[in-house]
C-alpha cells in the first residue's frame, strides 16, 4: 500500500524527513538555507522543527519504530 494512503506509514516518512533534513542541516548547512524557495524551502521547515522540537521528534521516532516492529 502507498504512503500516502496508510496513515502509519505517512508518519514515518514525514519523521524520517524532519530526521534527515535536520541531520543535514547539521552536517552541511549550506545546502539547507533559509532563504531558499520551493522545495529546498520545504526542506529548511523539516529542518527547524527538527532542531527546535529535538526531543519530541526522538520520542516520536522511538514509539514509530516501536509499533513498526512490535505492532504491525
């Protein structure tokens, strides 16, 4: 099935996006920029919340990762 028809697996694509993008944000911060537009702007958002909401995004990814191996 899609990811954009299950809801579980539209959660874990959109934390593995906020994961990356952060992690690449840290790692090479020129490639994510605030001042880009279009797609690349999409990414700087993932970004932040990455950066800003750390703990929650862990603790998401924790329990997705939970309930895709003991649940599903």
């Amino acid at each position: 099935m899609s990811a954009l028809f299950n809801f579980q697996s539209l959660l874990s694509v959109i934390l593995l996006l906020i994961c990356t993008c952060a992690y690449l944000r840290s790692m090479f911060p020129s490639i994510i920029d605030r001042k880009k537009t279009g797609l690349l702007g999409t990414f700087w958002k993932l970004a932040r919340i990455g950066e800003r909401k750390s703990p929650w995004v862990g603790a998401s990814c924790l329990l997705m990762a939970f309930t895709v191996l003991f649940w599903s």
